[in-house]
C-alpha cells in the first residue's frame, strides 16, 4: 500500500476531477430528500405510522445525531491539533460543516416528530484517542475510520425506518459520509477502493 | 429386531433434533471478524464507550452494564449474558432480541458472518 508521507498535502494525491467535486457541486448535490429533512416542516408519511412507528424512528434519527456530534468534534480536535497542513485543514472543516449540516437536520427532525434531540458532548466525554495523533497521517486516518464507521451505521439503520422519506434521507447523508471515506482515503494514499456492495 | 434398530435410530435423531441449540455456530475466521467489525465501529470501539458501549470484556458480561454507558431500560432489563449464542441471535436481528434496545441496526443476516465477527470478538475483547 503507498501512503503519503505524514504532512504532505492531502490534495496532491486527490484527482483533479474530484478536487473540483469537494468544492463545486455541494449545493447540486443537496437532494430533496435531505432538504425535506432540514425543513422541519410536517411530512404527511407521518399521518400513516402509529406512534410506536414515529418512537422507533426518532430513535434511530437520535442515534444518527449522536454519531453526526461525535464525527463534529473529532472534526474539531483534529483541526485545533496543529498537525493538518491548510490544505488538510481546508478539507476537515469543509467535512465538519456537511456534518454540522446533517446534525442540524436530524436535529429538526427530531424534534418536528416531537422527539427530544440528543445532545452533543464535551471533548473530555468523547474522550478521543489524541495520544495516538502524532502527525496529519494518524489525524487523517483517524478521521477516514471515523467516516468508514459512518456509512456502516447509516447502512445499518436506514432499512428499519418506517418512514421512507427519512430512509432516502439518511442514504443522502451515507453518501455524503461515503465521498469523505473516499477522498481520506485518496489523501491518506490509499489505493482507489472499488466495491461491488458496500458491507 | 430390524424394526426395533430403526425405532431407535430414528429416536435418536429425533431427540437430537429436538434438543439441538437454536443456533448452529459454524468455526468462526477471525481475520475475517477484524474486517467485519468496521461495520460496528460507527458506533462501537473494543475499548471506549461511543455512540454505543465498550466491547471489551463482552464475554460473559451480563448486558446493559458496562459502566457509564447509559443503556436503554430494554437492555438493563433483558437478563442476557453475552456469550457465543446469544451475541449471534442478538447480531442477526438486535430489535427482534432486545425490543426497544437503542442499537439501530438491522442486523447481519449471514450465519458465517456473523461467526466471524464473534471469532473476532472472542480474541479482542479480553480483559
């Protein structure tokens, strides 16, 4: 496996069709599904689905919330750490906002559902393994394992909801999440990984 | 004589049937598990307690209490011990097991899979 050595920078190993694709189409790529989500306004699938229906699906939207929290504040640490170059930088705080973005939506959603929104915690809580981040490499690794976890979760969760618009919502969110295992991956070195199905 | 030799036979079969555990664990591959337990790692780490709790130490642990993790009432209450039988029923189908637990997963369908997966755990997860 060729890996980049620890503090170069993230985007010289990236293809320049995908460097245009981290800055240029995020607002494109923004579906209906998710929009819905951030809206907070009532879904009329809601009017379909008892109420033990609704409880189970705002428990899996606070999950998600909580994993969006946790992935936002790994953001923070390894961006207050001293250890990115800009260019790495740039890249965990353009991921930290789709984070920040997902986490207000669901939060939204929780609550137009009539859910209480589970709450993020403090760094000392999350209590992150930041002896092991030596360099931008262990930083980025870090991260890529953190956004690998994201999409089996997702994957995970999306076919027990009940309510289909919130399915599609959450496999907006798994791809979001998938783009930025990709392109960790592509700035840790790693060779391109291909899947048939995503496990 | 022939029929009694039958009778017996099919007896027998029929008592192992009968009494055969609910499941038939296969020998598990942990150098497989390792790779699938990046499915559990959105949520779960061998030994710190995220999203969901702390894997270390599973073996044997009766659910729902792993210290300073706040579980949900279905898992405190579900008078499960963790061991090979029961993490496999749990990771087919965890809602179907526990009703009402807070992991939202759906559950890993395949048997070998999840044989892996717990080969692995069984060597992670020591104290």
């Amino acid at each position: 496996m060729t890996t980049l050595p620890p503090n170069a920078s993230p985007t010289a190993f990236v293809p320049v069709r995908r460097r245009f694709l981290v800055g240029g189409t995020r607002a494109l790529l923004s579906g209906a599904a998710v929009a819905m989500l951030a809206s907070g306004a009532a879904r009329p699938a809601m009017a379909a689905q008892t109420a033990e229906q609704i409880k189970a699906d705002v428990d899996i939207l606070n999950t998600a919330l909580a994993l969006e929290y946790e992935g936002i504040a790994a953001y923070q640490v390894g961006a207050k750490s001293g250890l990115l170059r800009p260019d790495a930088l740039k890249l965990a705080v353009e991921f930290q906002s789709d984070h920040k973005q997902h986490a207000e939506a669901l939060a939204k959603a929780v609550k137009q559902m009539g859910g209480t929104p589970v709450q993020s915690k403090t760094a000392a809580e999350y209590n992150f393994p930041t002896a092991s981040l030596k360099n931008q490499f262990d930083v980025l690794r870090f991260a890529a394992g953190l956004e690998e976890g994201a999409i089996s979760a997702y994957k995970g969760a999306i076919p027990l909801f009940a309510d289909k618009d919130l399915a599609a919502a959450g496999a907006s969110i798994l791809g979001s999440e998938a783009m930025h295992w990709a392109i960790l991956r592509s700035a840790l070195g790693y060779k391109p990984l291909t899947l048939a199905f995503v496990g | 004589m022939r029929r009694g030799a039958y009778f017996l036979i099919g007896l027998g079969l029929t008592t192992l049937l009968c009494c055969a555990p609910t499941q038939v664990h296969a020998e598990g591959d942990p150098v497989k598990g390792e790779e699938l337990y990046h499915r559990c790692q959105g949520c779960h780490s061998i030994d710190r307690n995220r999203i969901g709790p702390m894997h270390k130490g599973i073996f044997g642990r009766t659910a729902g209490t792993v210290p300073g993790f706040s579980y949900s009432s279905a898992m405190k209450n579900s008078d499960i011990v963790w061991n090979e039988d029961t993490l496999a029923r749990f990771l087919e189908n965890p809602r179907q097991l526990v009703p009402g637990t807070k992991m939202t997963y759906a559950g890993i369908k395949d048997a070998k899979d999840r044989a892996d997966l717990i080969a692995y755990l069984k060597q992670a997860t020591k104290p």
